[in-house]
C-alpha cells in the first residue's frame, strides 16, 4: 500500500503535549510510552538500517528509520502478523474453519474499562471453555476440538467494545484419537449457536461473582456504587437478562482462505493509517463501516483529543497475550495430538507447509526497481542514553520525518 497522507503519529505530534496536559486525572505511564513510540516510530530517534536487494542482478540498497515495534502503532503491525501466520500454517488441518465471536452487554464493557487485566483474560478463557465444552457434548459434536482466539476491544467508531474472535478447525478428533469427527450438517455454525450463548453466560456470571467474593474487581468513578454487595448482585442479575450475543459464521474454505482470513483479525489495532482521511482544524476525519445498515462506508469527525482518548481506551495491560491457543492447538497438547489429527485425516503437515512457501517474502519490504524482497544487512541504533521527559509529559520534538 503507499504511504497514507495522514498518520496517528502527526496527530499525537500535533496536540500530544495538550493531550496528556489535560487528562492528567486518568493517563498512565502506559499511554505515555505508547504515545512516545508512535510517535517516534520511523524516524531518526530510533536510529536506522541498511537494505539491500535480494536480486542479485539489481543491487538496490537504500536506508530506513528503524521501527518502535510497539504493537499499538498502526505501522508496526505487518511484518509481525505475516511471521505469526507463517509459523501457523503447519497447523492448518485440511476442513472446512469457522469463525465465532463472543461479545458482552455494554454494562459488562464498563466494567472491563476499569478491570482490563482480569475481564480480557476472563474473556478469552470462558470463550474456549464454552467452545471445548459444547463440543465435547454428544448431542452436538462428541470431540475435541482446537483454535486460535484473538481479543479485540473496540469498534469502527473506535468505542469500547470488548469480544474475542475465534478460527476453528469445522470437526474435531474422537475421544480416542483414532478418527476425526466432521462438523454435524443440521447446525448451520458447526456448533448451535444457542447453546453457546447459554453456556457463556452461564459461566461469565459464575466468573463474575467468584473474582467479586474474592475482592479481585475494582470499582472506580462511575461504578463505585457496585462495591456494595446487594448493588453488585443486582448488577450481575441484570447483565444475566440482557441479551448475549454469540456470532456464528458459517464453515469456510481450507488453509490457504485461513491465512488470508487470520491476517483480518490477528495484530490490528484500534484503528490503521489507512482509515485516516483528514486533519485539519483541531480534527481527525476516519472512515468506517457501519455495519448494522448494509456495511456502508461513513466518515466520522472528531476533535483529535476526543481522537486520541478514544484509542488509547484500547491499550492493553502489560504483558497481556491477546492471541491464544486451545484444545489440541494449545501448547502443552499441540506437540502431541495435532499429528494425530493429520494422520486421522491422511494428510501430510509439510504439504501445504511447502506448497505456500512464497508467501514468507510477504511481509519483507520490496525493493523500488524490481520488486524482489529486500533484507537488513546494517542496523544502527540511536543512543541508549537520552534525557529523560519532564513528569506526565511526551517532551514532544520537531518532526524528523524522512
């Protein structure tokens, strides 16, 4: 893609120092860091490298500012998602995947504003155990199955809105592992949909009032009120009527659609470069989709604190994996069950594994005269030692943009 007009960078270059200035009440040294390496990613703060063609008959070289390789920068992203799906397509099995989305009512997103750390982590792993479980029942599958989960936290409008994704492999491998298990052809998802929304539910609201007895839920501004126990039953009462959503779409394709269709969902951020339209005035004009009225394309406009406010809502925890495995794709079972299942199928892992080769150059820079990858062959960091910023401030520097 070429290089889009409009950057987050320029925007946290432009009213950053403002920015953090008036949200001293709620801004985080987390979102410092973040806002610092957006806005220094790719340029001579961070130092620079030398590429050179791989093309033996071109011999192209050329410098680049190095990147921040935060995984909130919009333009940190693609090398790493095409190396994490280049390391998934041995365990692409040959059938059919699904796609599932698990959501929560807005009542419960409030609350993982202000708990990310223990709701996220909830989310992800009730999501799988309602999936491993249902699966499991005799009635609807009757075997083990195995996916990829990624967490999302927001909405083309750039709100919060917690959900995770899942990719599934549309059967699973019998209890005894001698024979796989295709999807059932009376549910149009390969699972029904009711009772995953049921089961989800069910165990969100367990989880819920286990982590409350156990004084692991924080309650802040807004929210203060639910510390009161009778206050906080009520609530979950209330989130227990509202309606859940569980999205199911349909099987698709085989392992070469998955790679393509993996690469929507895994290392986004809030919102790319590329969705940006203009800012001019004090605001940030961004397209998006909505969907709930036949997927049309819309511009919204916000002032660019509101702007920056809104994304850094998606800012995870440290040290949070927003990506996981389960079942047999999970790592203490994958090493020994996912073989079995390729051998329940008759297929060979490596096949697919060779035949898609070509696809690793994908995520390398290409070279401007021939279009042959090109690689690193000089990296030069900038100085370790820096002043450090006065408190609460991103001590932003005139643009050094190549």
């Amino acid at each position: 893609m070429d290089r889009p007009p409009i950057e987050v960078a320029d925007i946290v270059r432009a009213v950053g120092k403002s920015f953090v200035e008036s949200s001293r009440d709620w801004i985080t040294g987390q979102h410092l860091k973040v806002l610092r390496a957006i806005e220094r990613c790719r340029t001579a703060d961070l130092g620079y490298h030398l590429d050179e063609c791989t093309n033996a008959d071109c011999g192209y070289s050329g410098y680049s500012y190095n990147s921040c390789l935060n995984r909130h920068c919009p333009k940190c992203q693609a090398n790493a998602r095409h190396r994490w799906i280049n390391g998934r397509k041995k365990e692409l099995l040959p059938v059919p995947y699904a796609h599932a989305v698990f959501t929560v009512p807005p009542l419960l997103a409030q609350l993982a504003l202000q708990n990310k750390k223990l709701i996220y982590t909830m989310l992800l792993r009730l999501s799988a155990e309602t999936l491993i479980e249902v699966a499991r029942n005799s009635k609807f599958l009757g075997a083990e199955i195995g996916f990829f989960s990624v967490l999302h936290s927001w909405t083309q409008q750039l709100t919060h809105h917690p959900h995770v994704h899942c990719v599934i492999p549309a059967g699973g491998l019998s209890f005894d592992h001698q024979r796989w298990v295709p999807a059932d052809p009376r549910y149009r998802f390969f699972l029904p949909k009711g009772a995953l929304r049921k089961v989800f539910r069910g165990k969100v609201r367990e989880a819920l009032e286990e982590a409350f007895a156990k004084g692991e839920i924080g309650f802040y501004g807004k929210l203060k009120h639910l510390a009161d126990p009778e206050t906080f039953h009520a609530f979950i009462r209330d989130l227990h009527r509202n309606h859940w959503v569980v999205y199911c779409k349909r099987p698709f394709g085989g392992p070469e659609q998955v790679l393509k269709y993996l690469g929507r969902y895994t290392h986004r951020v809030a919102i790319s470069n590329h969705r940006l339209v203009s800012f001019e005035n004090g605001e940030v004009t961004f397209t998006w989709r909505d969907r709930a009225h036949g997927n049309v394309q819309k511009e919204m406009s916000l002032p660019a604190e509101e702007f920056l406010r809104r994304f850094l809502l998606h800012v995870l925890p440290k040290g949070f994996v927003r990506i996981r495995n389960f079942g047999f794709l999970a790592s203490r079972h994958r090493g020994r069950i996912l073989p079995l299942c390729f051998q329940c199928l008759g297929s060979d892992p490596e096949a697919f594994n060779n035949q898609a080769q070509p696809e690793d150059t994908k995520g390398l820079c290409k070279c401007p005269k021939c279009g042959a990858p090109m690689i690193v062959v000089l990296r030069v960091y900038a100085p370790k030692w820096r002043p450090r910023p006065p408190p609460m401030s991103l001590a932003l520097e005139p643009d050094s943009k190549p």
